[in-house]
C-alpha cells in the first residue's frame, strides 16, 4: 500500500500508522493540490493488487485535512482523522479546509457561498441504486446532493442542508436537484436504462405552495418519472397542507416515498392517509438485522403493514449478503446498501448499469437463502 502511494504521490511523506491506516502529509502553494493528492490516489487504487499470484481490489478510504503554515499541526490531523471517520460512513473522500478561525465563522461562510454555489454549479448529483429482489432488476435510483466547494472541498449534505433550510436556499436548491436529475434521466434513457429517480424533499417544502407549483411545472414540462422521499416527521409539522401537496405531486405520476421509516414519530394517523407507494425501512433496523432479535420482528411487521397498504417495501443500507437474504425471506421488495453500490457519479452509474455485477450479488441468494428461510420458519 506505501509503495503504491508513494508511485502516485512522489513527493509526500508516508507513514505506516496501523495494520489498515496509513498517514500521508505532503505542502504545497495551492489549496487544489489536495483534490489533485486525492484523484491521483483514487485512480492509483483502482489497479488490482497480485499477491501470490491472485488478483485483489483494495479500497480505500481517503479522510484529508488542509491548513496554512499558522495552524496548530495536532489539530490539522484530529480533523484529518475527523475527515476519515466520515469518509468511512459515506464511502467518498472527504476533505477538510481548517484555515478558517471558528466553526462558527465556517458555518456563516458556508451560508453565504452556498446561494453562490447553487448558480455556479458547484453541486453535483450522485446516484445510489435499488434492486428489486424479485424482478432482479435495478428499478430505481435515489439522487444524493453533494458540494464541490472551490477551497473546502467536498462539503456532505449534513453540513449544508440544515443551513439552506434556514436560508430558504432550500428552495432553489431542491429545483435545482429537480432540474438536473431530469436530465441525467434523459442521458440515462439514451443508453438504454429506463429508471425513475427519487429525490428527497426538505418538510419546510410541503407547505410552500410556490415550491409545490415550480416542482409540478417541471415535471410536467418534461414528462420525467420522478419519486420524491419524504418523511414522516415532516408532514408532521402542517399536515393539512403537506397531504393535499402530496396528493397533488401523486396526481401527476410523481411516486410518494416515506423515508426513514420507523426512525421517527411513526404515526399510523398519518401513514394512512398518505397517498405514498414505497416505505424505507431505516438501516437503524437493518445493519442490526442479523444480530438482534428484535430487529427482525420490527422489519417483518413493517412489511406486513406496508404491503396490507399496498406500498413497496425498501430497506436501506444493506451491506451484507445475510440481511438481503432475510429480507427476501420477509417479503421485502427492494434493497438499496453499500452491498449494491454507494453513491455515484452518473458516468459511474451507467457503467454499473450495462456491467451488470449488482445484479449476480442479487440473485446469489441460494446459499444464505435456504439457510435463514428455515431459521426464520422455525423462530
């Protein structure tokens, strides 16, 4: 692993920090130079190891950290390491800028660039795809914000979403999403792969009836099929208005999806009322699956419920071949999970699509299949 980093990187300094984890410390002039440290690194790890003889992909993850010469150097690698423990929750290199002096000057800052960012197109889409495990199909894909800032680098939905809520940027950026996920859909179209994209809807927006009249005017426009995932908590806030925006979005082929179910104040008051037709599963319930025994009465009634409600079941984050093959064996519909894919560029997700790969993880359910479907039946 040095040796590789040290083939892309020539001029950093490398250390061997544990049996998985190796520091890498290099200085330059400009700021871009980690993004470039980052691609080179990237690209460098996409070539196979040979040990003895077999071929082996290593993935890594990248956690990066910039500073001027001034800042303390014992904090430069705390949010380094900060960086990699996010990097290890959402799967893509994650890069930090701590020139700034306080978090709360950061989070001032990053309000005032993201109205820039939205016009400057500074953000960018990436793709999570569902299977649907009896079709043994990819039918759908969830679109996932994310922000290229110019001298932070990568800055997660976490660190942006709550402020353009606050800003109401909000509403400009979700059109935005809206906008471009139309057209990645016509790319999409254009290669072959006919999927609906669902974009996840902030629940200040369902009462905001400007909102509710640009989305439908889009959609329209472009005769996209889009899914918009909402949560229950956020229909929570005004439920009169939020259910009649809903039943609007529905009645223009625009499929409802309840996110995050069971992760909130699940309320079957207003599950039946709205006009949804896929339910997630939270993957609080989901990573657990395999382990606990109470997880797998929750998700199985779950299903139960959706389906007596004529809805789609989805389970998020599902990263083992074990819990795919216990929701199988529960009735669950689709999968979405690291065990299929983490979020990608649109490039990356049509060369998914015609590789094909997902789809053998999906239909190896033999094996694990038989083997929890008579654990299940016993229990």
């Amino acid at each position: 692993m040095a040796a590789r980093i040290g083939e892309a990187l020539p001029d950093a300094r490398i250390m061997i920090a544990g049996r998985d984890v190796a520091e890498v410390a290099f200085e330059s002039d400009a700021r871009l130079a980690l993004d470039v440290a980052i691609a080179a690194l990237e690209t460098a790890f996409e070539k196979p190891f040979d040990i003895d003889g077999e071929s082996h992909v290593i993935h890594v993850q990248l956690g990066a950290a910039a500073a001027d010469s001034h800042r303390d150097e014992v904090h430069l690698i705390e949010e380094a390491e900060h960086a990699l423990l996010e990097s290890r929750t959402e799967r893509v290199a994650i890069a930090r800028d701590v020139t700034g002096n306080t978090a709360a000057i950061d989070r001032a800052e990053l309000a005032r660039d993201l109205t820039g960012a939205i016009v400057n197109e500074e953000l960018f889409l990436q793709y999570q795809p569902k299977v649907h495990l009896r079709r043994q199909q990819i039918t759908s894909v969830e679109a996932l914000v994310r922000w290229n800032h110019p001298t932070r680098g990568l800055v997660l939905p976490g660190d942006f979403i709550p402020l353009a809520e606050e800003s109401r940027d909000i509403i400009a950026l979700t059109l935005w999403t809206i906008r471009r996920s139309i057209r990645d859909q016509k790319t999409l179209a254009e290669h072959g792969h006919h999927l609906r994209i669902f974009i996840n809807i902030a629940g200040v927006l369902l009462a905001d009836k400007r909102f509710v009249r640009q989305a439908c005017a889009l959609v329209e426009a472009s005769g996209a099929e889009l899914g918009f995932e909402i949560t229950e908590t956020s229909v929570i806030r005004d439920p009169e208005s939020a259910i009649a925006n809903l039943k609007v979005f529905a009645e223009i082929g625009i499929t409802i999806a309840i996110d995050d179910y069971g992760a909130g104040l699940s309320s079957l008051a207003y599950l039946k009322q709205l006009p949804a037709r896929e339910l997630k599963i939270d993957k609080l319930f989901v990573t657990q699956l395999t382990s606990s025994n109470r997880d797998p009465l929750i998700v199985r009634s779950t299903i139960d419920l959706a389906h007596a409600l004529e809805m789609e079941v989805v389970a998020e984050g599902v990263e083992t071949q074990a819990a795919m093959a216990l929701l199988s064996v529960m009735g669950c519909d689709m999968i979405q999970g690291f065990l299929i894919s983490r979020p990608i560029n649109l490039d990356a997700l049509i060369h998914f699509l015609e590789d094909g790969k997902s789809l053998a993880i999906a239909a190896d359910l033999r094996a694990p299949f038989n083997r929890l479907a008579a654990v299940w039946k016993r229990g």
